[in-house]
C-alpha cells in the first residue's frame, strides 16, 4: 500500500526521503513523489513508476532544503499517473500533503469545494483534502494547525498525513486515524514514515501516533495533540532491528532471505516462550486473560490471505489439543456479516503486519460485542496489537517481500504454543504428550534447515513447471491449509492460476480439471491420511495428470508413482504444516525467477492491506 516518509532536520531532506521511499518499496506502489522546501518555495516532482524514476528526476536539479515529504502511492482514486501521484498541492498552493487511506466523503467536500470556485488537476481524494485544509485556513484565518485539525473533524476515512505549509516553512505536521504513522526522534531532527523501516537507519526511537494525534515539528521540539487540542506525552519505543533487518543480507530477493530466515525466525517465536530447563510453555502476553481461556467455548479466529491459512491450522491445533471449537473467518466477511458474538467469545485477530484494515475492523465489532480479543502480530506497535487485549507479537522481524512466508511460520507456531498450552490447562493433554510435543516444537528450526538443504533439487523440479498455466494443491488434515498457502504463493508471485483443495474434494468436480498438462502438488506426509492420499495420487495419475509429492523422508511408494518427489523430515503431524509449506514457499519462487516475475513485489499486491 502507499508509503509516507517526511523529514525535517538539518540534513539535505531529498536524499533521506528518496532513501526512505526505497525502503518502503517492498509494500506495492504505482508512482512515486516529494515535495521539499527550497528557499522558502515547494518544489515538487512526481511521476508513475518507480522511486528510481524519481531519483533520476530528482538528481541534479541541486534541491538542497531541509525539510520534505515524499509517497509512493498505490491507487485507489484514479489511475496511476502523474498528475493522480502524490504529494498534492491546494489550488492556491499554502498546503502540500502526502496522504495514505481514504478520505471517504471526499466527493461531497470535493462538490462543495467546487461552488466555492474549487478546481481540482487530479482525481483523488488526498487534493481534495489539501483544498479543504486550504479552504478553512483562507475563510476562517486560523493557523495553519488548526485548519489541519478543523478539516480532519469533518473528513470520514482513513489517513496517514504528512503536511507542509508554505506560511509556516519550518514546520512539519503530521496526522493519523486507521492508517499507521510513526515519527523518528532523532538529534534536532525529526522523521515520519508510513513504518519503521525508513527510519531505522537513523534513529531507533519511535513514537507510533494514535488515531486522530496530529504531530508538529520543528528543528527545536514536537508537540503531539488530538484534533481537539488535547496535549500528548510523546511515548516512545525503541525499535530492536536495524537496517541488517531490512537489507538483502546476500540473497537475490528479499522473498528467499525470509524464506531461509524460517529457522532463526521459528526460534525466536519461541524464545523465552518455551522454558529451556523444564520444556514448558510460558505465554507473558496472555497469562492475564488465561482463566477466560482456560474455560472458553468457542474461539473465532480473523485474519486474511496467508494470515487466514495460519488460522486454518491454528482450527486443527486447538480442537485436537485443547478440546475447544474453534471458528476461521475471513475478516472481510466476518465484519459484514452481523456475526453472533457475545462476550463468553474469544477472537484471536492474525495479521503480519497488524495494519490490514478488515482484520482491525473485525475486532473492534467483536469488541463493541464484549468479546475478548487477542492478537497475533509480527510488528511491534502496529494497530492491531494496540487495540487488542492480550496477545503475542511473533518477533519473526520485518517480512519486506510482499509474499508472506517467515510470518506464516512465526504465526503457525505461535497458535502451537498456545494450543498446547490451553491443552495442558485444560488438563486435555498428559504430562507425556505434553512434554512430547514442546521437545518436538522445539526440532522444528532444525527441520526446515534440513528441507532448506534441498533447494537445488526443489529448483530442478520447479524449472519442469515453469511454464504451466494452471496448478492444483492437494493436502488432508493439518495440511489442507497448507494446500491453500501453497496455491496462494504461486499464484501471487509468479502469476499461474492454482487452487488449493482438501485432497478428497478434487472427485467432487476439480477432478475434471485434470490432463497431461496438470500439475497437481501433493502434500502426502506419512500421518494417518496416508493411505487416503495415497489413493488421490491415483486417481491424478490414471488421468495423466502430472503429480508432485512432498514426501516423509524415506517414503518409497509414492516415489514409484509420482513424477517429482520432495522429501521432507519426519516430525509430529500437528507441527508439519511449518515444515511441508517450506518446499511449496521454495517453488513458488523458484517459478517466478524463471518466468522473469518481480518476485518482492508482484504486480498489484500491497504488503501491508490499509483499504477494504
Ligand atoms: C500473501 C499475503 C497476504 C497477507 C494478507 C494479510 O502472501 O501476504 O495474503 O497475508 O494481506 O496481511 P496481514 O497478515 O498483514 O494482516
């Protein structure tokens, strides 16, 4: 989705904000601009494309201010251009913006704009915001904060803003409500970013603005108020990852970097979570809310895209483990649905990024219905951590390519922990099984090293593939869900069509799809759904589709049919869904590589989901 970076400082801003727009590269955009003070003028450039573009624009016009705002926009009113690219500027040209979200009465405001002799260059809602902000500073002669904050009281939506005044050039204002802003303190010096990662080269102290805070900056100091002028104490974080985080450490694409990062990112879910000594499981984030979770009835479990299909697993794990009914829900559906929630409810929210818009408005309505929420997250201070009333942050550290991959681990294995937890509470699972389970949680970082191991021959299986048109992802059980991620990573990143199925369906219809030129990815790990899939492999065969099985090491029977065998270690059928995604990950890529796909950042995909 869009980004937002601003400077102010002592410092040449363009470089740090072109600089930072590149870093934000990784969320999906369409066109990119900034806007910097330059001996009191603006000077603003735009263009569709990409920051390189920008750069190349920027480079050499000799723009030495101190203080800017730059946006990579990804488009949701009107089409990706020039004119439609950010920052906007107000027809008389006092305010510029950069803005992130949706300004949804925008049409109204644009309408009443218009009769007072309003006229608008683009079609978006973000120029009909700096117009309003512009208006109300003309007619009402207040200061330019406070046209800011009269003009956000009446704007419905979304934003992230980042603002700059031509009657107040020593100053930077910025503005969120649903769409995430943080300000980077620094010496003198302040930077606002759509997320850290822009920012943590500079400073590793960060205040995420809440909904409805404006912040003002000059070189001397912030001031942080809500639209009402009430003052905040700016709290502040400090950020635990640098730029080592957000770099491509040596690997082509930051897809495969997280990709191999899956051991370490596995092993730091469960650090300090699984005592070394005595192998238990210790939840700080939910010990407050564990008697309510140890009698509950029914979790409902709301996330979206590969957040959801963690959720899937998260169904299996706590019905087998803790005996509980659990519900999966696509956010986007749920909160439109007028769902039956009441406060005995437990909602777990997934998301990555914390920031997906269904998913944040899904729990605020299970919160409205009294129910206890809990968020499972991997960025720290992100929206839905905040609104959330326990929960667990999976520290798997920042997931730049757009392709979900080490988040789904984290997240898979942070329901894990959880599951048996409640198990053993609930007094479902035996100190044996127990013990078990968390000496077998903890092999799993050195399982998917093992499977990392095989890449050459996971790529010489998926160069057979490359060219195919449309894919089938067969799994039973625990790894149904895994189907579905499967099909998911390939038709995101490398553009083939392909549906996850649980594998006994495919006779109720998908079964037609299948000729020479099928590729089905069967996940046939040796667990009690063996034989059965088994038996799928089959009936894919005496059709002449062509079958790729992920196999348990060792497995000799489906070796004989198969076309393609991949085989992975042994482990517990509960944790598998963490070990078998990792080949359909390495496939997915591999695929896209060889079709010449923008692995890190697909074609109309966003990181980070801020819209409906
Ligand atoms: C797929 C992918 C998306 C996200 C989805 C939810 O690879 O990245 O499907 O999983 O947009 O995002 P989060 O987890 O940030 O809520």
């Amino acid at each position: 989705m869009c980004g937002i970076v601003g400077y102010i400082g002592g410092r040449t801003a363009w470089p740090i904000i072109v600089g930072g727009l590149q870093r934000l590269e990784y969320r999906g955009y369409d066109s990119a601009g900034i806007a910097v003070v330059d001996d009191g003028q603006i000077r603003i450039n735009k263009c569709r494309g990409k920051v390189s573009d920008l750069r190349s624009l920027v480079r050499g016009q000799n723009i030495s201010g101190t203080i800017g705002i730059g946006h990579t926009r990804w488009a949701t009113h009107g089409e990706p251009n020039d004119i439609n690219a950010h920052p906007h500027m107000s027809m008389n040209g006092k305010f510029v913006v950069v803005h992130n979200g949706i300004i949804e009465n925008y049409r109204t405001i644009k309408a009443q704009l218009e009769q007072k002799g309003y006229a608008f260059r683009s079609q978006t809602d973000t120029e009909v915001l700096a117009n309003l902000i512009e208006n109300i500073y003309l007619e009402k002669q207040i200061s330019p904060e406070s046209a800011i904050k009269a003009a956000l009281s009446i704007s419905v939506g979304a934003y992230g803003l980042g603002i700059i005044c031509t009657d107040q050039p020593d100053r930077l204002f910025a503005a969120r409500k649903g769409s995430p802003l943080a300000v980077g303190i620094g010496q003198g010096e302040y930077f606002i970013a759509s997320d850290a990662t822009p920012i943590v080269e500079y400073t590793d102290q960060l205040v995420y603005l809440e909904d409805e805070q404006v912040a003002v900056m000059t070189t001397d100091g912030i001031s942080i108020t809500d639209l009402k002028d009430t003052p905040f104490d700016p709290i502040i974080t400090n950020v635990d990852f640098g730029t080592e985080g957000i770099d491509k450490g040596g690997f082509d694409h930051f897809m495969l970097k997280e990709i191999y990062e899956q051991p370490n990112s596995l092993a730091d879910t469960m650090r300090g979570r699984i005592i070394e000594q005595t192998g238990t499981i210790n939840l700080s984030g939910i010990n407050e809310i564990m008697p309510k979770l140890v009698g509950v009835n029914r979790i409902i479990i709301v996330a979206c895209g590969t957040s959801y299909h963690a959720g899937l697993v998260g169904e299996y794990l706590f019905e087998q483990f803790a005996r509980i009914n659990v519900e999966v829900e696509y956010a986007s559906e749920f909160r439109y649905r007028d769902p039956i929630i009441s406060p005995e409810d437990v909602v777990i929210a997934i998301s990555q990024s914390g920031e997906t818009a269904d998913t944040l408005a899904a729990i605020r309505l299970a919160k409205q219905k009294g129910a206890t929420i809990l968020g499972i997250c991997n960025v720290v201070g992100s929206s839905i951590a905040r609104e959330t009333h326990a929960g667990m942050y999976t520290h798997a550290g920042p997931e730049i390519g757009v392709a979900s991959t080490k988040a789904f681990t984290s997240q898979v294995v942070a329901l894990t922990m959880m599951a048996i937890l409640l198990g053993r509470k609930r007094g479902i699972l035996d100190d044996k099984t127990y013990n078990e389970l968390t000496t077998e949680l903890r092999r799993t970082p050195e399982l998917i090293s093992e499977v990392l191991k095989d890449n050459d021959h996971i790529r010489e299986v998926s160069r057979a593939y490359q060219l195919a048109q449309n894919a089938i992802y067969l799994g039973r059980g625990y790894l149904y869900p895994v189907a579905l991620e499967g099909a998911l990573k390939l038709k995101e990143i490398s553009y083939i069509h392909a549906e996850g199925y649980p594998a006994a369906e495919m006779k109720h219809g998908p079964i037609a799809l299948i000729d020479n030129c099928m590729p089905v990815f069967a996940l046939a790990t040796h667990d009690k759904h063996y034989d059965k899939i088994l038996s799928n492999i089959q009936e894919v065969k005496a059709r002449k589709g062509q079958v790729i099985a992920i196999v348990s090491r060792g497995d000799t029977e489906i070796a004989r049919i198969a076309d393609y065998v991949i085989e992975i270690p042994e482990c517990h059928e509960a944790l598998m869904p963490m070990i078998a995604v990792v080949p359909l990950q390495l496939i997915s890529y591999h695929i896209a590589v060889m079709r010449g796909c923008n692995v890190d950042q697909p074609r109309n995909l966003a990181k980070s989901v801020t819209v409906e």
